[in-house]
C-alpha cells in the first residue's frame, strides 16, 4: 500500500501514485533481473528509485509535475534518462544501470536499505 496527502492537488497525488505504482512494478517484474547481474539489494534499491525518472518521459503530456526524485540520485536518473532516450527498451536501460551500480556502488545513499 502506498498513502497520498489530503492537502495536495488531485494531479499531485495521482503523480505520487504513478511514482509508487512504478516502483511497485519494478518489484514484481524488475528486481530479480537485476538480482541476477549480481547488483546488491542495496544498489537495486537504488535503480528501482531511479528508473522513475522515466514516468517524465512516458507521461509528458498528460503530467503537470515532473517526478524529481531524490537529490542523492540525481546523476544516476539522468544516466537513465540518456540510456533510455537512446535505445528506448527499458531492459538496456535497466542493464545499463545494472552495470553503472556494480562499478558505482558508493553512489548509494547512507539512507538506502541495504
């Protein structure tokens, strides 16, 4: 389950919701993927925070926010962001990103699960 605040906008809440369903998504269809490039938990946790960058993308035209992120991610979401706007296949995506946390593992966040 995922909450929403009673004191945002209806188009903020539902870009919230996106933002939650996406990482829902990711769990169920994406995170043994990268388990099996041998990413740990704590730098998939990573990537599953990132990839939501993409909802700027596939939602342009129907969004009125853009879904920010963490700071601490930043670098990796535009990473993702480029990976993605050239190839447009999210498995190259994702396996990019794979490749970028196991060399980059430092880039985690202290407050990330491990």
């Amino acid at each position: 389950w995922f909450a929403v605040s009673v004191h945002n906008s209806t188009l903020r809440n539902t870009m919230t919701a996106m933002h939650e369903i996406m990482h829902i998504f990711f769990h169920k269809q994406w995170w043994k993927f990268c388990e099996d490039k041998s990413v740990p938990s704590k730098n998939i946790w990573d990537i599953k925070e990132a990839v939501t960058v993409l909802l700027n993308l596939w939602f342009k035209d129907l969004l009125v926010d853009v879904d920010l992120g963490h700071e601490e991610h930043a670098e990796l979401r535009h990473s993702i962001k480029e990976w993605f706007l050239e190839n447009r296949n999210f498995q190259e995506t994702l396996l990019k990103a794979c490749k970028y946390m196991k060399i980059n593992p430092e880039k985690s966040p202290n407050w990330s699960p491990s």
